[in-house]
C-alpha cells in the first residue's frame, strides 16, 4: 500500500493545470498510490473556503480509496458549523490549514486548534504551495516558516500535525526538535536536492517523512521517484506507509 | 513490501544525457573533499536514476555572482578534474564572465578542445542583452561549441545580472550562427517560451524548479520536440524528479528519448563523439 497524504482537485488560477478529479486520481493510480488523501484547490482562494468542502465531498463520494481533507479557516465566522460538519463525515481524517492564504498566524488560533484537536482530526498545515519565484507578482503569498508548524505541534502535544511543503534545508535544521515531538510529520512534496530522501533519513527524520505528490501541481511520477530511488525498500515503506498510518492514528 | 517493480516503472527506459550539472562542490547537502569523491557521488546518484552522461560546470566553490577570471579559471580546473576521472561521464562546458569579455575568450580556448570541454557556461554576472556576451558568443560559433545561459523570470526579483527568457532571445537573435541551450525552463515558465519561440537556434532545458505539471508538454508544444533538452541542476536537485517532468508526461515515447539524450547530442560539436540513439 502506498498512501499519499497531500493532493488535491480541481483548477489552479495561474496556469493551467489537469485538475480533473478522475485524471489526477489516475495519475497517481498510475504509480502504485492505492489511497489518496486529497483537498479542492479551489478553496485556497476562495475567500470562504469552506464552501468548496462540498466539492470535494461530492467529488469523493463513492471512490473507495480517496478520502477527502476539507480546509478550514478561522477567520471565517462559522468554522466551527463547519468543524462540525466536516468531522461527522465518515471519511474525513484529516483537514488542511493554508494560514498564509486565510491570513492569520499559527500562534493566534490557539481555540481554533483546541476545536480540532478534541475532534480527533489530524492537520495538514501548507506552508507553501508554489515556489515563490513563480507566484502571479499580482498574487504575491509568503510562505508559513515550518518553524512555526513545530512550534504550534509543541504547544497543542496532542493534535496530530503534518507539515507540507516544507524544503529540505528547513527539515534538517528542525531535524532535532522534530524528533523530541512525536506528533509532528514532514511531507516529501517539496523536498529536492540530490539524493534528497536518503539525505533526511540519514538525518534521523525516516520515521517522520510521508509521501505528499502535490499532484495536480506537481507531477505524480517524480514524487515517488524522489522517494523509492535512494533508499531500501524497508525505509521507503516507512515513509509511504507506515509514518501515513501513524499519522492518520491507524496503528 | 517490495519495490523493485515500481522503481523500473519510474527508472527512464532511455538512457539519460543530462546537460545541467554541477559539482557537489558548488551546491548540495554532501561536504566533498576532494574531485574523486565530489565524480564517486555524482555518479552513483545519477546511475541510480538513470543518468548516463553529464554536462558539468563549476561556478566555483564560493559560487560568486560575479566571478573573477581566476575564480573563473579555478572552477574550470574543477571541472576538468572530475572529467578526467570520468571522461565517459563528464562532458563539462567552460564558465567564464562577460564582464571581462577578452579574458573569457582566453579562457574558452585555453578549456574547449577535443578531450577538453565542449560548451560554454554564463550566469548571472551580465545580462544576455549586454555587449560583453558577444566575443564569447563570437568564439563559440568559431569553435562550434554551444552556450548554456542561465535564464529565469522570478516574482521576487531578478539579480542584477541576471537573465530574462527574452534577453536570451535577443542574444539567440544577435547571434543567429550560435546554438543556446537556456536553462531552466520552470523558470522562464509560458511566458518564457512565448519570448524564445522563434529563435531556432535556441533550445530550453527542463532544469530547476519543482516538477510542475504540463510544463514540458508546453515547451514541446511552442517550441517543437527538438528544441528542449533533459537537465536537472543537481545537485540542487534531484536526478529522478528533475527526469520525472518528462517521464511523467503523456508525450511520445520517441519525444521523450529525444529530449532525454539526442537532443543534447545535437547540441554538441561532433568530436565529443557520443551518439544518437534510435533513429
């Protein structure tokens, strides 16, 4: 079983992009992913993102190996309607946080948090959706340090966290502080550099790494090339696997 | 579990000629000691992935924005060192700087040459619209290298120096006898091709950058299948990813053997003697 823990649906507004549900699924069919965690790209900038959780709920219902992971913001005033809504949803066992998008900060929504936790839900946090040399310069979004995913990870011990996005420079020097919280996850989508996987698991993150495709953004056969070409078959089946099912509270 | 199977389903069923390499001396997440150790690595993480063959330069191992001809001169060296440990490998290209135009064609003909290098490298210490690229691009065409110039459109700013896609074009207009091979094509991004769409002697490498998806399909799209070549920048990045932007595309499978060997092979003079494959 390959999980991949970070994908989406849907259009992406500068550049074009094959968004299909069923095409991004099978793209990453294609490459052994046997389940599909995935949000609506569309929510990212909507101003309500939760009103694309419907979306996604309608895209998945009935696909038996994709499970959807709806956004929640909140600066929108019925987030918790919508915690609500979304944790009552049999599939539903994570859900992402774009902070940079909805414009707040990590350490200000402390209830927010608190509300997810005591809903048993898991959190993806994206630090960083495109590269930000290749932003829309009329759509400008700095990225969410990592940092600041640990720190929050540090101050809520019992919410379940996975950092997407994050480079792998930022990984190695959080490497330390990562490992003293068990709650913390790092996704390989955005990692690069030579032999870049094998680089973090010398680092001692192995048992920390999930695989993330960033499809349809980014092109499902390199991100399980980045992870099975560098390393052993039982490492690579910690990060596509087992560190996913850890996450998700399945073992 | 196993995943022996999936890595031949990912690993390229072509061999890979890579045309955007440089040494772990300059970039990457290993400390090197020396050229044999900086070839050893470079080596097995390419086989690994499938690279075959490389084009390396060394932008020195401070890696300045604005090199002096003696740092120019030492990255050079570099670069030769590796080769000799590897000359079946290693196809490096000479990096010199514009702004000190006749010193950069000294160095070009003391590093081009049979056995030698066999292309040229610019970065960013002039824009490609600037008047000291012309004696260097004047020496490539006599010495029937080509020219590998650095190139991005970036949100947050271009350097100083640094190259537009369509500074490129106009220096691919200026010099319509040379062959240019602009790196970087997630960076020059679509509007990038549209600038360099009608310079046929210009080709984009599909270097750098994140594997986003449909960029190659673009590229072989608005510049046609010949005109865009397999680079990765490791190791900046990584091998397999960076060969993932066209394996992982619905593109031929002649398309995909061309942009990941023979149309590098095109670029280059004949005497590095490496042939085409397939055709």
């Amino acid at each position: 079983m390959i999980i991949d823990l970070n994908s989406f649906i849907g259009p992406w507004p500068s550049h074009p992009v094959a968004g299909d549900a069923e095409q991004v699924w099978a793209s990453l069919r294609a490459v052994g992913v046997s389940r599909i965690f995935a949000s609506h790209l569309s929510a990212v900038w909507c101003r309500n993102p939760h009103i694309y959780n419907r979306e996604l709920f309608e895209a998945v219902d009935g696909v038996d190996d994709v499970w959807p992971v709806p956004v929640l913001d909140p600066t929108v005033a019925d987030w918790k309607r919508e915690l609500e809504k979304v944790s009552g949803h049999d599939r539903v066992q994570m859900v992402r946080l774009l902070p940079n998008y909805g414009g707040y900060d990590l350490a200000g929504v402390g209830d927010f948090l608190l509300a997810i936790q005591e809903a048993n839900l898991a959190v993806i946090v994206q630090t960083c959706l495109e590269d930000p040399r290749r932003h829309h310069p009329m759509a400008v979004v700095p990225s969410v340090a990592s940092s600041a995913v640990v720190d929050m990870a540090n101050d809520f011990p019992d919410l379940r966290v996975m950092i997407a996005g994050a480079k792998a420079a930022e990984l190695r020097n959080l490497a330390d502080r990562i490992l003293t919280l068990p709650n913390v996850y790092a996704d390989t989508a955005q990692v690069d550099g030579l032999d870049v996987v094998k680089v973090l698991v010398d680092a001692g993150l192995g048992t920390r790494l999930v695989l993330g495709s960033h499809a349809p953004l980014f092109i499902p056969h390199a991100a399980l090339a980045r992870v099975v070409t560098d390393i052993e078959d039982d490492v690579a089946q910690v990060i596509l696997k087992d560190n996913a099912l850890r996450l998700l509270n399945e073992i | 579990m196993k995943f022996a199977e999936l890595r031949n389903q990912l690993k390229t069923p072509f061999p890979a000629f890579d045309v955007h390499v440089h040494p772990l001396d300059n970039f990457g997440m290993y400390r090197v000691d020396s050229p044999e150790e900086d070839a050893r690595l470079l080596i097995e993480s390419a086989k690994r992935s499938g690279v075959e063959k490389m084009v390396l330069f060394s932008l020195h191992t401070t890696v300045p924005r604005e090199p002096t001809m003696d740092q120019c001169r030492e990255a050079n060296d570099y670069a030769l060192q590796v080769q000799k440990i590897a000359p079946d490998v290693f196809y490096p290209f000479c990096y010199v700087n514009p702004m000190y135009p006749d010193e950069s064609v000294k160095e070009i003909d003391r590093c081009v040459g049979e056995g030698r290098m066999c292309g040229i490298k610019l970065w960013v210490a002039r824009r490609a619209t600037d008047a000291g690229l012309d004696p260097i691009m004047a020496r490539a065409v006599a010495l029937d290298v080509p020219v590998l110039q650095h190139a991005w459109e970036k949100t947050t700013g271009n350097l100083e120096g640094e190259s537009f896609p369509w500074d490129v074009a106009d220096l691919a207009k200026r010099h319509p006898q040379s062959r240019i091979i602009m790196a970087h094509l997630n960076g020059c991004g679509l509007r990038g091709l549209a600038a360099v769409a009608d310079c046929p002697n210009l080709v984009v490498d599909t270097s750098g950058g994140d594997p986003e998806s449909g960029m190659v399909e673009a590229a072989v799209e608005m510049l046609g299948a010949s005109r865009v070549v397999f680079g990765s920048d490791a190791p900046i990045r990584h091998f397999a990813v960076q060969l993932g932007k066209t394996l992982g595309t619905d593109l031929a499978d002649d398309v995909k053997r061309d942009i990941l060997w023979n149309n590098t092979v095109r670029q280059l003079p004949k005497w590095v003697g490496v042939e085409r494959i397939g055709e």
